[in-house]
C-alpha cells in the first residue's frame, strides 16, 4: 500500500516539475537571445522544485578517462556477464602496454546503485584493470527470475571472480563484506583455481557486536516480523517487476536521511543560495553529490530480511555459525589470498573494529598476509571517496596488490 502511494505521489508531483523545469528553459532562451530572464531567487526556487524527486535508474559512471602513469586513456564499459538481478561491468582500457592486475569490486546492494563507488572505481582504474557488480534495481525485474537471497549473492561473487579467472583480486565495500569473506572462504576449501589473491574489506559489517552503531542498534531493535511487516512492499503493478516482494530504496534513503535530517536540510538551504548568488561551481558539487544520493535502487526482500537476520541481529560469520546452502563458512580454510581491512575512525555506519575482526576469522593467515589500516578523519564515505582514499587509502591497497601478484 505504501508503495503504490509512494507511486502515485511521484507520478502526480511530475507535472509541477515539469513546470519549473520549463520555466528554468524558457528563462535561459530568453536570456541567451538578449531578452529579459527570471531573477536569480526565482530561478533558484525552480531549480529546487525541478530536482525534487527520486529516480529508479541508474546514473552514469561518467568515466571516459583516467591518466595511466603519466598519460590519458580512454575507458570503455563493457558487460562481461549478465545475470538476472546483475551485471559485471568492466571498465575496458585498450591502449594498454603491460596487463594490469584484474580486480572485481563487489558493490553493496544497499538501496543505492553501484555508481556511488565512482570515485572508487575511478582511482583503481590508474593501475588495474576493473570490474564491478552493477546490480539491477528490483523493481524492473520480473518475478519469473525467481527470488535473490543472501546465498544468492555469494553465488554472484564467486561467478563474478570465475568470469574474470585465475590471478584476480577482490575488494569489497560496506555490506557485502560479509558475502565476499563467504566466497572466498568456500573457494579456498574447494581449492578454487579463480580464488583471488588479495582479498580488501572495507567499512564493512563483519562482526556487529563490536561498538554498535545507530544502524546496527536500529537492525536489532525490532523482530525479524517487524521487519517483514512493515518494510517489505509489493511493486506496484505498471511497472516490470509488479508482483516481486521488496524493501524499497526511497525508505532506506528516507531512514539514512533521517538520521541526519539538519545536513540535509542545511545543504539545500546552501544549494539555494549558491544558486541565487550565481555561484555555479559551489551549486554543482552540492547537485552532483544529490543526483546520485536519490537515485534508489529496490533490494529483492529476500535478501533484504536474511541479510538483517544473518548479519546484523545473530552475527552468524562472527560467531562461526553463518551456513551456505547447508554448508558451514569457514575462514580459517582461507590460506593463499591476502587480507587487507580499512575502516574510518569516524565511521558511523560501520564502527571501528567491526570489519578488523576479519582476521581473528582468517587465522591462518600467515603474518605477511594480513594488513589493517585506520584510516584518521574519514567517517564512512571517505573509506572509498575523496582526498583521504585517494591519497591515503588506495596506496595501501595498490601496494598489497603489487605485493601479491
């Protein structure tokens, strides 16, 4: 029900949009053939009430180039492997001299696309060659693919990793840490030869116990009926996926927005009066960070509810209880492939020490395999974007790369 209000808002709230953002051309048509054009303030307003709104498709990477050593290539996308409720992505670079270490980034399935990691994969593009889980939005896949659940996920990164083949590492941000640690686990114990040979966690939930945050204490503070109950929706009938049970993106944006509902607010108070001021480039990286913030992607509620059951409330992995497919995960199996844990010291998504505990798990690791960095005056954003990861972060993770391949 909420769903198809949400729906029905959207839809009706389109033509007021569609308004402004008429009005916003006509100003600009006339002002460019020498005419009169709105004032400043109201073309700010129309430019608020224009973006006011949430889209469901993904945005672009935007990634055409990036400088190899001291020269530019050009980058290509290209999917490599199309599954239901995934693709992988490679982001091709032809005018390569020397192979470049592959590394697939496994992207959270977390309400957002996998476009948030753009200045990730932008960054490892320098020096490998990267592929990426562009995942597919719930609500445009039909129910006759069946359902998506955690297990699946797993599924999804060791098919990823054999798409690439042997020699690939691995880095994983936020959520999915938990299923990339399972994949590589059972890899190892089945002597996988596409087993990667570094494995990176980063920011991730690996073992929710140690120093909750407000998103751990919200998973543990309802039932798991609660959770189905109240969060789970039908997708509304016209669109692809009518019918398929999900936990919506605008509500997890809804949830995370709440926490912070003063930043928000007082970002578009700035935004207004950037633009009314005429200051562009102040106003662009305010819509910028905006247009790929509400771009929401639907989770299959399946994987939406054991990933709360199995990672937030009962810790499973942490505790040595977490089972794939009647199979018991076991990161002591984990012998060959590098382990790099990053966390910020001020990550409030993801505390200090929750994704460290990755190596009490991987402990027979031999000592020049494993490596932590705490990164000093980043929260959770600045783990995989911004000046900290560029110039900070990502140097710990080129240099085990180097070192292990």
């Amino acid at each position: 029900m909420l769903y198809n209000a949400y729906q029905a808002y959207a839809d009706a709230s389109e033509p007021v949009r569609a308004m402004a953002r008429a009005g916003l051309g006509f100003s600009r048509m006339f002002s460019a053939l020498g005419g009169p054009s709105i004032g400043r303030d109201i073309a700010a307003l129309l430019e608020l009430t224009a973006r006011a709104k949430m889209i469901h498709t993904r945005p672009p990477y935007g990634i055409d180039k990036v400088m190899v050593g001291n020269r530019e290539v050009e980058v290509r996308e290209e999917v490599v492997l199309s599954l239901p409720f995934c693709n992988l992505l490679r982001f091709a670079k032809d005018d390569i001299v020397t192979a470049q270490p592959k590394m697939l980034v496994v992207a959270p399935l977390s309400g957002h696309f996998a476009t948030l990691l753009r200045n990730t994969v932008e960054t490892l593009s320098r020096d490998h060659d990267v592929y990426i889980t562009d995942w597919k939005n719930a609500r445009d896949i039909p129910t006759s693919e069946g359902r998506f659940g955690f297990d699946d996920y797993v599924d999804y990164v060791i098919k990823c990793l054999e798409t690439i083949g042997p020699g690939a590492h691995l880095l994983a941000v936020c959520q999915p840490c938990v299923q990339a640690l399972a994949a590589v686990a059972l890899m190892a114990e089945d002597k996988h030869p596409c087993q990667p040979l570094s494995m990176t966690l980063m920011a991730g939930p690996i073992d929710t116990r140690i120093s909750p945050t407000k998103v751990n204490e919200l998973a543990t503070s309802k039932s798991l009926d609660w959770f189905k109950n109240n969060l789970i929706y039908s997708v509304p009938f016209r669109l692809k996926g009518s019918g398929r049970k999900v936990y919506p993106g605008f509500i997890q944006l809804f949830a995370f927005m709440s926490m912070n509902m003063d930043r928000h607010i007082n970002a578009h108070r700035e935004l207004y009066h950037h633009l009314a001021a005429g200051r562009i480039d102040e106003a662009e990286k305010i819509e910028t960070f905006y247009d790929e913030y509400f771009a929401v992607l639907d989770m299959p509620a399946e994987f939406y509810i054991e990933t709360i059951s199995k990672v937030f409330q009962d810790a499973l992995l942490a505790r040595g209880l977490l089972t794939y497919r009647g199979r018991r995960i076991n990161p002591g199996a984990i012998h060959r492939t590098a382990l790099l844990t990053i966390e910020g010291e001020k990550d409030d998504i993801c505390s200090v020490g929750q994704t460290a505990a990755a190596h009490d798990l991987c402990n027979t690791l031999r000592p020049h395999l494993r490596r932590h960095h705490l990164q000093a005056g980043v929260g959770h954003y600045g783990t995989f974007s911004g000046k900290r990861w560029n110039s900070q972060i990502y140097p710990q993770i080129r240099n085990l790369v180097l070192a292990v391949s």
